[in-house]
C-alpha cells in the first residue's frame, strides 16, 4: 500500500477516570474504504472523535498526509482536508437544507469554488434537492443522515469519518445511501465508516477493523472477519 493518508498510532484516550481507548491503531490510504466496527461502547465513536479533535488523546500518535494533528482543534483538522458526520446527523435545525450544506462553504472557503462543492452535494444526493427550502429537522431520519455527509462533503475533504451512517435508518433507504456513498468513493475520496453492524460494511469496503472495549482485535479484510467466529462473538452474524 502506498503512504497513508491516515494512521492512527497506539491511540489512548480517557474520559475521566475511564481508559476508552487502549493503543488503537488503524490506517486508511488514499481512495481507501475502511469500515470499524463494534459493538456500542467499544470505542468506535470516540476514536473518530479523537481524530477530529472533539477529545485530546492520553498518548499515541494521528497523522494525516504525514503531519501529525493529534491535539489540533477542530476547526483546524478540518480545514487539512477531514470531514466528519456524526453518529446523531447534527443537523442545524434553525436553518434550512440549503442552509446546512452552504455553511460548510462558508466555515471552509478554501478548495474548490462554493457553488461547485454545493452542485456536488446535490448530485451525490439528489433526493435532498428537492428539500432544499425544509427546515433542516423537517425531514426523515435517513435524509437527515445524507444531509450531514452532504454538509461535510461541501468542505471539499479528501477523508470523511462517517458516524453509524446506517443506523436505526429504514431498509428502504439503505441502499439510496450506500449508493450515494459509493458515488463519493469513485470520486477517489477516502471514507472511514464506524458501525455495529458487520451487515452494513459496504461491499466495496477493503479493510476491517474490530474493535471492542477500547482495543482493536482484529485487522484485515471483511471477508476475513465474517469467518472468524471469535470476531463474530463480538460483532454478531454466522461465520460464512
């Protein structure tokens, strides 16, 4: 593989007196998909959020395109080129659709020119067109989900960290979703998916990692893990 983009190095974090993370280490490359996975509490949320700089790592190393930014603010890790849609959407109910997904062009100016990045958002989510003048709590579940990667697609990322993007959504709208995530892959984006459920990976997805009480037990590829009973312990399923 070539240089990461990412690499998470021995991660620790603590909340209070709690140790949630215990030397997790991952690596997502260029145009990459890599899905961690876990059950809820294992830790998977807080190390996207230690990337993103909401929580400052006890020890370990994060590098992007080889610049460490473990302890960096937020805002300043993303205007690096991360963006980040969290597990609850964080949708600005006080705006509108269009609002939601223009601020993210306001917030980060540089990249491409504004009006491009918000023509991109609609093309990859065409079904949130149509809302643009919605409040942007009065949609559904799983478009609020697409709206929140649409916004964090109009920072115009090269890495996005996707929260559960899948959960509690209604399998009706799974696969308009996975399609338009699909979509941004093959715009050569690289994306790394935190989920609970090893159904939702994405069939495209390269690399897995299992994580579980704040430790990464297994690396290697979906397929892999689905015949790894002890994985599947953790994760749930049948092994194939």
């Amino acid at each position: 593989m070539s240089e990461p983009l990412l690499r998470v190095a021995g991660l620790r974090v603590a909340i209070e007196a709690s140790e949630i993370l215990r030397g997790v280490s991952l690596e997502v490359g260029p145009g990459e998909t890599v899905c961690v996975v876990g059950r809820n509490g294992s830790g998977k949320t807080t190390t996207l959020r230690t990337i993103m700089g909401y929580r400052r790592p006890t020890a370990g190393a994060i590098t992007f395109k080889g610049e460490a930014i473990a302890g960096l603010p937020t805002h300043a890790i993303a205007a690096r080129g991360l963006g980040f849609s969290p597990e609850d959407s964080g949708i600005f109910a006080d705006l509108t659709v269009a609002e939601n997904i223009e601020i993210a062009t306001w917030t980060q100016p540089r990249g491409r020119p504004a009006a491009e990045r918000i023509a991109l958002a609609y093309e990859i989510f065409p079904r949130l067109k149509g809302y643009a003048a919605r409040g942007g709590t009065e949609i559904s579940g799983g478009e609020r989900k697409m709206l929140s990667i649409a916004r964090a697609l109009a920072l115009d990322p090269e890495l996005l960290l996707l929260d559960e993007p899948f959960e509690g959504l209604s399998p009706a709208i799974i696969p308009a979703l996975a399609e338009s995530l699909a979509a941004i892959t093959r715009l050569g984006m690289s994306l790394v998916i935190a989920e609970s459920n090893i159904h939702h990976v994405p069939a495209w997805t390269r690399r897995l990692y299992v994580i579980e009480r704040g430790e990464v037990i297994f690396a290697g590829t979906p397929d892999d893990a689905r015949r790894d009973a002890a994985v599947l312990r953790v994760i749930g399923g049948k092994a194939s």
